[in-house]
C-alpha cells in the first residue's frame, strides 16, 4: 500500500493542513456560501502541491519508481 508508505509519519501534519481551511470555510460562509467557492479550489491546489511533495519523498525513499507513478519524462519534476 503505496499511500500508507507515503503518509507514514506525515498524518498528523495533514491533520493540521486540513484544519487550516476551518477558518476560511467559515469566514465564506459568512458571505453567503459564495466565499466557499473561493476556498475549494485553493484548498485543492494545496493538496494536490502536497500529493506532488510526497510522491517526490517516496520515490526519493526508494518506496516506488517514476514507471509505478505513471511518469514518463522525470526530468519534468
């Protein structure tokens, strides 16, 4: 299990980096739920940086090879 390997010892850092957007879902709540909408795509963008960061680690671990990720080119990384 890849994405066990991945998170391994970061899980409560994602815990946090979730909670972070509370706040901003609160406060675009408070707009009429059109602030959510704002929220959505930033918390998004976060995540998908995050996935980007651990699959880096993991391959720089050694816990997979850029053919089980599905990436052609490295060099693009």
């Amino acid at each position: 299990m890849l994405s066990l390997k991945m998170t391994d010892g970061q899980k409560f850092s994602i815990f946090v980096l979730d909670l972070s957007f509370i706040g901003w879902y609160l406060l675009g709540t408070l707009a009429f739920l059109v602030g959510v909408l704002f929220v959505m795509p930033y918390q998004n963008a976060t995540e998908a940086e995050l996935y980007m960061v651990l699959r880096e680690d993991a391959i720089k671990d050694g816990f997979c090879t850029y053919e089980e990720l599905l990436i052609d080119d490295p060099s693009l990384i």
